[in-house]
C-alpha cells in the first residue's frame, strides 16, 4: 500500500484509510463484534494503517471495538477519532459541547477505549457556537503538551474556523464531505487548506455508497439507517442523481476497474495531500477500495469526471436542515 502524509505536519498513513462508523452505527444495525474485528485486522494485514472513529458513534462502542481489534498492531497504525457531542450510552448524540474541560474529561474516556496512551489525530466533531474555537485549539494544546494527543484535526469547519484555530494550534488536517456528488470543498476549504499545509480527509467519499451503483430509487435501507432521513436519498433525488453512477460507470468500464475505484482514484488525483476514508463493513470492499490506489487516471479520464461531474446538479441537500447548520461554522 502506498502512503501518504497529511499535510506538512504529519503523520504518514496509508493513501487509502477506513471510515468505522458503519461496523458499530449510522447505518442500520450494529454489526457483529468478532466479525469487525475481522475486517479490522484483514485491512491492517492488507496495508492500511489509517483508521477513523468517534466518541459518538454508538455512543462508545466504535471505539472499543477498535481498542479490541487493533490492540495487537498499536505500533503500526493511526487512530483518529472525535469529541464535541455530548453523549450518553444508548444515545447516538446530543448537544455540542466542547468546553475545555469537557475536551478533556471525554478525552480520557477515549484513551481507556481505544487501549491507547496518546491518541494520533483528535478532531473536533463539529464546531461549537458556544465555545470559541480558540478556547478549543487551546484545550488541544494542552492535552498534545501533556502527551495524550499527537495532532489537531477539524471536522466540517468553515474556513475562517480553520485559520483562527490554527493560529492558536496547528491543526494537521481536516476532515469534511467530498466527491464527485459534494464538490463544495474546492470552492474555498481546499485552497486554505494547501495554503496552510494541512492534510485533508474525504469522508463518504463514494456518496454514502451510493456512487458505487449499487443502490437505486428502489432500494430501501434499514430503520436506524441514517440515510433514510437523508434529502439526497430520497427515491426521486436517487433517480436524478443516477447520472453520476452513469457516469463513473462509463469511466469504470474504459480503465477496467469499478465505478468505486474510479470515485476514489479521482479524489486521489486531486491533491497529494488527501487521504479519503471509505468506510465498509466487508473485507471485499475494502480490497476494493485500495484498488483505487493503484489506478492512475488518464488526462482525458480526468476531463471527463471534471466535466461531467460539473455538469450534474445534484438532487436533494446532503442533510436535513437542522444538521446541515451545524457545517461549514
């Protein structure tokens, strides 16, 4: 597997890593323990050495399965995960709170969980309107001049948020929405981002699934499946959007890999600085997956993403109002 480094502070990980959430929640039922951590030590066996949690999903439980799963390789891998909900077992997730000392009472919490001594990537979930962010990237200081955190990292922030928690901490990468379906970072996110040399982390990178082709305006998702509540999944928006499956599909099938693979390998294409984490609970897609990284686009594949892509307008916003307002703060 080849690898990456995340901005120009580190660390190096796999050019490919793996979003957990789905093993334990989010979309439909938690799976089966041992059969995770199966997937986890197969993916750690097949390069990947980029892993991605949160407090909140589950609550809890992601991160111990990962603590269980991958206690045996420590060494070898990067752990990120999150903090800033305020959640309670068998609650997927309340109020924001990202008070220092909430930071660091939630941070030991994830430390006894994920069997480790310093947590390698520490992102703020979502940005706090009630605690200035400066507060936030200090109380992260703290805990990496304490050695119980290696880097800062945001999650959906806007850039202004960036820039003024950079100047407090640097942050080494952030982690929002991007494909070909949710191309808003380019506008401003990734020229700052390049500007202050820090990483960038794709999560759903291939739409939640829904670029891989596999699902349709006929295919219904589990009760606890976060993306039945979903504008951008809805079975109209799934027809109008089935134009960029059509056109990863044509790509695919010109360079001989899967609509997955082509969705990846653009990203990848992107910037050297992005490290898209794919999440799935199948060993076989996750072989799939770092497939993507060994594909080199051609020029005139490149155009016709580019082209295409910018062609679509995508139907359906990608969350329900009420969550939508908690990005780009």
């Amino acid at each position: 597997m080849q690898t990456r480094i995340l901005g120009e502070r580190g660390p190096e990980v796999s050019t490919i890593g793996l979003g957990c959430m789905s093993m334990s929640f989010g979309l439909g039922p938690a799976h089966d323990t041992g059969a995770m951590i199966n997937v986890l030590r197969s993916a750690v066996e097949r390069g990947v050495t980029f892993f991605d949690t949160a407090q909140a999903y589950g609550p809890f439980a992601n991160e111990e399965l990962l603590g269980d799963a991958l206690a045996p390789v420590r060494d070898d891998i990067v752990i990120a995960t999150k903090f800033g909900w305020k959640v309670e077992p068998g609650f997927g997730g309340s109020l924001l709170d990202s008070r220092p000392d909430a930071i660091k009472e939630s941070v030991e919490g994830s430390l006894t969980r994920l069997r480790l001594d310093a947590i390698d990537l520490l992102y703020q979930h979502r940005v706090d309107p009630e605690v200035p962010i400066e507060e936030v990237a200090g109380a992260v200081g703290d805990l990496i001049q304490a050695g119980k955190v290696k880097h800062f990292g945001l999650s959906e922030p806007g850039v202004e948020t960036v820039r003024r928690a950079h100047r407090v901490q640097p942050v080494t990468a952030v982690q929002s929405e991007y494909s070909l379906w949710w191309r808003q970072p380019e506008q401003e996110l990734l020229p700052t981002l390049e500007e202050l040399g820090i990483g960038f982390v794709p999560f759903s990178p291939l739409g939640k699934g829904f670029l891989t082709g596999t699902i349709d305006a006929q295919t219904t998702f589990a009760e606890s499946d976060f993306r039945n509540v979903l504008p951008r999944f809805t079975p109209d928006a799934r027809a109008a959007n089935r134009a960029f499956v059509d056109l990863l599909a044509r790509i695919a099938a010109r360079a001989q890999a899967t609509s997955a693979q082509i969705a990846l390998a653009w990203l990848l294409a992107q910037k050297p600085w992005i490290v898209p984490i794919p999440g799935t609970t199948k060993l076989a897609r996750v072989v799939e997956n770092l497939g993507a990284a060994e594909i080199t686009l051609s020029p005139e594949d490149l155009r016709d993403l580019d082209a295409g892509s910018a062609a679509i307008t995508p139907s359906g916003a990608r969350y329900p109002e009420h969550l939508e307002k908690l990005t780009g703060r």
